[in-house]
C-alpha cells in the first residue's frame, strides 16, 4: 500500500479555449511537465504522473499561473493517492 501523505498518481488535461496557437500552448505545458522530477506518461487525451503529492501539487499550480496570461484554457484533474502507486514505490 502507499503512503498516502507522499505518493499521488494525477490524470491531467489541458485544454486551450481561446488561444492564439494552441498547439503552442499545449507543447509549452508539457514542456513544464517534463522539467518536474516526477514521473509522466504523455498520452494522446491527457498525461498521467506519478509522484510526490507535493510536487504534483506545484506543477498543477505552475501550469496555471504560466498559462493564465496566454490564453484561456480548462485544466481537467483527477488525482488519486492509491491508483498506479505501487508501482512506483
């Protein structure tokens, strides 16, 4: 079983409404995913990471205060402190 207070697996979608370049805005938020020291997987919906609930917490914080200035966007999270856990334990 996990430790609860240190590991979390999050599902994350971020989804640009009114942007400029879009795609743009996507590469830079993965850009910002892949400089955390946290485990990701970048699919074609959303980028499942595994890791430190508080450095998970950070990078979902980071995201949006980046991105607030350029563009409007939805960012969907689901996150979980027990699913895919064990296997980065």
């Amino acid at each position: 079983m996990c430790p609860v207070e240190q590991v979390a697996s999050c599902q994350l979608s971020f989804i640009p409404i009114q942007s400029q370049d879009y795609l743009a805005d996507i590469e830079r938020v993965l850009g910002l995913i892949k400089t955390y020291e946290l485990e990701y997987c970048i699919g074609e919906m959303s980028t499942i990471i595994k890791g430190s609930k508080v450095k998970i917490m950070e990078l979902i914080s980071c995201i949006y205060d980046l991105m607030s200035p350029e563009c409007s966007f939805i960012l969907d999270i689901r996150l979980s402190n027990t699913c895919g856990c064990s296997t980065i334990l």
